[in-house]
C-alpha cells in the first residue's frame, strides 16, 4: 500500500529560523498530500493540503508543493516562532471513492526555543 | 460542522483487563469512521476503518477489535489489554461531503500497566 516517510526528528531551532520538514511518499497514481500538526496536549489539525501536482498549500506562514517528479511534499517556513513547537505529521490519502484511508508519516516534533 | 467526543482522555488499565473506547460523532450522517494509534517515539498506525454500520476493516493483526453498532457510534475494544496496546488513540472521521477534511477526537491516552 502507499506510505509516508518523514525526516526524523527531534528538530530544535531558534526563534525566526528557517523550517524544512522533509516528506517523500509512495503512491500508486496520485493521492492527496496533507500536513497536519499536534500541539502539545491538543488533537490533530489539517494545516495544509494539495490536491494535485505542483499545487502549493499554505496556512500560518508554512507552505508545502506537491512534487511529483520527486514524490515529496516538503513542510517549509521562512521563521518560525515558539508557537510553532508542535509534531507535525505529513499524510497522504489513498483507496477508492467511500473508502479513503489516511496514512500518516511518522511525525516529526519540533520545538523552537525563544 | 462536524464533531467527535471521544472519551475517556486517559486511563491507566492493568494488564489483562478489558478495553473499551467510545467515539461519537455529531454534525454528519454516513461518515467513514476510524480508529488510529499512536505509539510512544512512533507515527500514527491506522489500526480499523469503517464505512458504515457493522463495517468494520483491520488494517493490523493485533489484540483489538473495532464495532460500529450506531451510524454515528465507533468504539474500540480489548478483552485483555497488553503491555504493548499502551499508546494514544484517536477516532477520526471523513465525510464525502468535508472536500478531503478529516475531523479528529481529542484522543484518549491509555497506560497498560
């Protein structure tokens, strides 16, 4: 089946630091990409998605594009802040229409010192 | 908008002892409805999906079993827990009509001891 693969964490950066959080996928035919964050003690939330290739997805200052000449689907932000501190997963959809599944990277948990 | 009450948010079972984790969901009708687990150091593992009342897919061989006794109703269960099955639990559901959104619980956190 199709599958995910995250950098491995921990990541530690300073305040204002750059962010990448790398994701590669296997996929037969071309699924939806997903990042999706936990913040400490909180569930899981959708921060952004692409739906086809070269689509990018943003929200709160994180960007991601959908290459499919590469597979990835890399979590990048030009300075992060402490707020940021959080596990991110990266996640693809896959399956038939009505029995979509969402697989999930393994996460990577970042925290950002002031 | 759609919702998922999950409880309890944590539990401490003994070994041996039997499960049972309860999600429902309001705000929608026919969802596809899931159980994810997610290991300490580890990513989250997709352990039951299911599609509609008595449903139930394992996508793992383990010591747990998933039923679907209401359209909105998804509960996981054990009838003896092991070391192993320590863990957080999400219930998460998809709905044909979310454009690819995923609704999550707010998890429950379970200790076998």
């Amino acid at each position: 089946g199709d599958s995910v693969t995250q950098m491995e964490g921990p990541v530690t950066l300073s305040e204002e630091a750059f962010l990448t959080i790398n994701c590669t996928y296997t996929a037969t035919g071309y699924p939806s990409l997903f990042w999706y964050v936990q913040y400490p003690g909180e569930g899981l939330q959708l921060l952004l998605k692409a739906t086809k290739a070269d689509d990018k997805g943003s929200n709160k200052g994180f960007e991601a594009t959908y290459r499919k000449e590469t597979t990835s689907f890399h979590l990048e932000k030009g300075s992060v802040q402490v707020s940021d501190s959080a596990v991110y997963f990266c996640a693809l959809i896959w399956g038939v229409q009505g029995a979509q599944k969402l697989v999930f990277g393994q996460g990577t948990r970042l925290t950002i010192n002031p | 908008s759609q919702t998922i009450h999950q409880w309890p948010a944590t539990l401490v079972q003994p070994v041996g002892s039997p499960l049972s984790l309860e999600c429902t969901v309001e705000g929608t009708s026919n969802p596809n409805l899931y159980w994810y687990r997610q290991a300490a150091g580890r990513g989250l593992q997709l352990l039951f999906y299911s599609v509609g009342i008595g449903q139930i897919s394992s996508e793992v061989p383990q010591n747990l079993s998933a039923s679907r006794p209401q359209d909105r109703q998804f509960i996981l269960s054990s009838k003896k827990l092991l070391l192993s099955d320590s863990g957080f639990y999400l219930c998460a559901l998809y709905w044909q009509g979310g454009a690819y959104g995923y609704t999550f619980g707010s998890g429950t956190r379970l200790t076998v001891v």
